[in-house]
C-alpha cells in the first residue's frame, strides 16, 4: 500500500536540550535520528497504539534500515517540528518518510526515510502486522499501491 497525497500531516514537536547538543551548541547527528523514533512512537499513539501495549501483544517495530540527510544545524533551544508519513505499508513493514523542520523558520534540517519490520517480541521474526493496526494506518490516508 501507498499513501495518497491527501493523508492528514502529522508531526511531532520538541525542544534542543543541553544534552542533545556538542560543545559547540549544535546538535550532534544521531539525536536527529532519537528525534525521529520518538515522532513514530507519537504517530502510533496518536492512533491509538503505545509501544508498551504492542510488547505486551508480542509484537515489536525494529528499524530495519535508516537514511538521513541533513541540511542545516539545529541548535540549543530550537523549537522542532518532526513529521513521521507512512509511505508504504506491507504485510510485516511499514516504511516512513520524516523530516526536522525548526518551527520558527520552517527551515528543513534533516529528512530520512526510515524501513520499519513488524517483529514477535518472543523470537524476533518477522510476523505480519496487525489488522487493527493496518485499518488504523489505511484510515490515516493510505491505499493500495498500483503496481
């Protein structure tokens, strides 16, 4: 399945900590990488899915593999705004596209895409992804792909 164009926006906001920043001020590359696995736990909360009620399901979402671009820095106090689109949705993976922008500029810092595999928390094998779950992202704007 692939998303249509049409599928409402979500993001996720927060702030540049102390922590999340180098000695320059600036924040280090792999907390942009943190930044975006938190906007995917919000996403599946935000329609009604917890991580902690998944594991208690057996069922666990591990990043199979990741791609980030950076554009520009983000610095200590910034206010971010990070999105997190499912793209793709197949039977045990799901596939988002996320991008950082700074909310008082909308200045994009960082984009990825970002493969997700659906998981039994038991063994770690593929298993395929909820039919609750799947409704929930078709009703957030997705449809079946066309090739």
């Amino acid at each position: 399945m692939r998303a249509q164009n049409e599928a409402p926006p979500f993001a996720h906001r927060c702030r540049v900590y102390y922590e999340d920043t180098d000695a320059g001020g600036i924040v280090y590359y792999v907390n942009y990488l943190k930044f975006m696995e938190r906007a995917r736990t919000e996403r599946l909360r935000e329609l009604g899915f917890a991580q902690s009620q998944l594991a208690g399901e057996n069922l666990l979402f591990v990043v199979h593999s990741s791609e980030a671009r950076y554009h520009a820095p983000a610095r200590l106090d910034d206010e971010l705004k990070v999105s997190a689109d499912v793209i793709e949705l197949n039977r045990a993976s799901l596939r988002f596209r996320q991008r950082i922008r700074r909310v008082a500029d909308d200045a994009l810092l960082c984009e990825g895409q970002f493969l997700v595999a659906c998981v039994r928390a038991d063994s770690l094998k593929p298993r395929a992804i909820p039919e609750a779950l799947r409704s929930a992202f078709a009703g957030s704007g997705l449809s079946p792909a066309g090739d």
